[in-house]
C-alpha cells in the first residue's frame, strides 16, 4: 500500500494515521478505503461538523430552506458565498464523475463497516463562517465578496494529475502561501483556528488507533498543532460585534442630512441638486445591481425606490426589499431547491434558478447601494463645498 499522502504519528501510547485528501479526488476515496480497511483502527475522524454530516446523511434538504427567513436574519450573502464555493467544488467533482467529499463518505461508510467509532471533528460550518467575516473587516469583506462573485464566472477544467498534485506538501505551501498574500487575515479563522480544533478532536478521539481523513490542506498544520493542548470552547466561540460599522453605519446619514439642511439654509437651489444627486445615485446603483442579477421589473423598481431611503437607515437594506419583491413575483418552486445542488454547476444555472437569483439580487442591490452611497456622499460633499 502506497504511503503517498499518510502521515503517521504517536502521540501518547495512541497510534494516529492522517490521510491527505483533495475533495474531489477519486484516488483520495479509493485511498481512504484502503487505508482504513488495513489500518483497523478504534475510531475514524472526518473532516465534517454535525451539519454537513445531516446533510450527508439526509440527503438534499434545500426545499425546507425559507428563503424569507434567509433574508430577514441577513444571511442572503454568507448563503451565496456558500453556494459558490462549493460549486467549485462541484464543478471538478462532476468533471470527473464522482461526488465531491466522496472520501468523506468514504470514510464513514468504513468506519461503520468496522464498527469504529466514527468522530466528526471538524468546527462547526457557521461559526466558521462567522469569524471570517468578522475577522476581515470592511474593505476584506467587500474584496473577499467580488473575489467569491467573480468565480462564478471562472469555468476552468483541471486535470486528475493536477488533482493530485494539489496534495503534495511544496504545492500546498505555495497554495498557502499566496492564500496568505490575498487574504491574510482569513487564513486564521479557514485554516489555522480549524488546524487546530480538527488536532485536539483527533487526539482525543477514543482508542489506541485513529485514522483522520483530511483536506490536505489540513495537514501540515494538524501534524504541528496536535502535539499542543488547544481549548475548543475558545475555538467555537463567535466574535464579539464590532460597534464601528454601527458608528460609520449612522455617522454617514446624519452627515448627508446635517450638509443637506445646512446648504438649504444658505442655498436651496444647491441643496436640490445635493437631494437630487444623492437620489439618483443610490436609485440608479441599487436598481442596477438588481438589474444584474435579472430581477422582475418590479424588484428594479422596488431597488430604485428604497435605496436612497435605506442608505439614510443602517437597520435596513435596498437588497432586503428587492430579495421580498422577487420573492413574491417569481416564487421559487420545489424544483428549484431541488435543482439547487446541480443549478450551481454554471453560471447560466446561478441566474435561472429562482433560489439563487433572489440570493443575488440581495446582495448585488445592496453592492449598488453602498457604491451610491459613497459616491452620492462624496458629490453631496463636493457641493456643500461649493457654497461655503
């Protein structure tokens, strides 16, 4: 049996046998088998949480999504980064004809052949998501958003040797690496954090023998992480709310309002062309955006009403309205959740189905929003300037 991919350690009288894998690998399932079925060990750690284990398990479960209480509890967006991200997955998963996190499946699948005890260690998906986006502020938030956006549009195929390469140590480092320079503070919360809640749920894990299956990503880190002691209610707690959003979130419309009164004082007719430019702006931006993402002229119109009013509001959002409106107009049916999974594959598919449309709409209305805001700010500004 090949050790390409294995790392094996012990640790405390335990035997622990880390298998490397790429997602979307057929070898990396076929390995993980074959590895397990050898190995015999007391218990097999995945790279999974409870939620994607149900998932797993119960199949596809996005018809019971209520897509209002999506957008109401303002998860439109990380919902959206999700589908995309693991349509990249997907994307290369079908190329080849298999399953992405077929090796996880696998590995479940052993572990219950052998009766083995079966550890989910991985963090839990939400609260994942929810330090990355705490943790990458403002401007990391707006790049990560049209760095996410924009692969949808990417269609590139990858050959399995170029799978497989991914799994060696000096393309992971690079991989890292320049993962690092895009994004470095995302790289705590995605891999470090996860490096080391998946080391201590592997190391605790019952049994003189354990076999971990893992991204390979995961690796280097797990091997260097698993020989610390690591506190997993510090790792699964959620980031304290920021108060600055709140303060620049109403500090800017009560700035746009004080100029605007205080240049109608002095010159009603600049003041109009303040309003007028603030309107159009954040009406014309948000309707835009909405535009994009191929809303019903009604969600357009809905964009084009409230934004100037929204971005005046830090508790509401041009996007929430639009998302409604579309809702409402264009109801998704049971076989777009049903096609969810596979819609996500293209981009023809991001745009057709009804679940994914009103996703882009919230959040492209809301991009066009915000850019109006700033550039109608900046124009309100630049007028009450004028007329000092």
């Amino acid at each position: 049996m090949s050790e390409e991919n294995i790392t094996r350690l012990e640790l405390d009288g335990k035997e622990i046998i880390l298998i490397g894998t790429a997602h979307v690998s057929r070898h990396s399932a076929e390995q993980v088998k074959e590895v397990i079925e050898r190995e015999t060990p007391d218990s097999v750690c995945v790279e999974l949480d409870e939620q994607r284990y149900q998932s797993i398990q119960e199949g596809n479960k996005w018809k019971e999504m209520d897509i209002f209480k999506v957008i109401k509890e303002k998860r439109a967006t990380l919902l959206l980064m999700n589908l995309i991200i693991s349509s990249f997955q997907k994307r290369i998963a079908k190329q080849f004809g298999i399953n992405p996190g077929q090796e996880m499946i696998q590995g479940i699948e052993s572990a219950k052949a052998l009766d083995a005890e079966l550890v989910l260690a991985d963090r839990n998906i939400q609260i994942t998501f929810s330090r990355i986006w705490g943790n990458v502020g403002l401007m990391g938030k707006a790049k990560l958003l049209m760095q996410v956006i924009g692969s949808i549009f990417v269609q590139e195929d990858i050959t399995e040797e170029e799978l497989e390469k991914m799994k060696t140590q000096d393309m992971l480092d690079a991989m890292l690496q320049e993962f690092t320079v895009s994004f470095p503070r995302l790289k705590t919360p995605l891999i470090d954090e996860r490096d080391q809640y998946l080391a201590q749920k592997i190391k605790n894990a019952p049994g003189d023998k354990i076999v971990a299956v893992l991204g390979a990503a995961h690796v280097p880190g797990v091997t260097k992480e698993i020989h610390k002691e690591h506190d997993l209610t510090q790792l699964t707690k959620r980031p304290p709310k920021s108060k600055v959003p709140k303060i620049i979130g109403w500090s800017i419309p009560i700035l746009i309002i004080s100029l605007i009164v205080y240049t109608f004082m002095t010159n009603p007719s600049a003041a109009a062309d303040q309003t007028l430019s603030w309107i159009l702006w954040n009406s014309s931006l948000s309707a835009l955006g909405a535009l994009v993402a191929l809303g019903h002229p009604l969600t357009i119109l809905t964009a084009f009403i409230v934004a100037p009013i929204t971005s005046l509001n830090p508790l509401m959002a041009a996007g929430w309205f639009a998302g409604i409106v579309q809702t409402f107009v264009k109801k998704p049916v049971v076989a777009d959740f049903e096609n969810l999974s596979d819609d996500v594959h293209t981009v023809k598919g991001f745009w057709n189905n009804r679940v994914t449309r009103i996703l882009l709409i919230v959040v492209l209305a809301n991009i066009g929003s915000s850019l109006g805001t700033f550039i109608g700010g900046a124009d309100v500004l630049r007028v009450f300037f004028e007329n000092l």
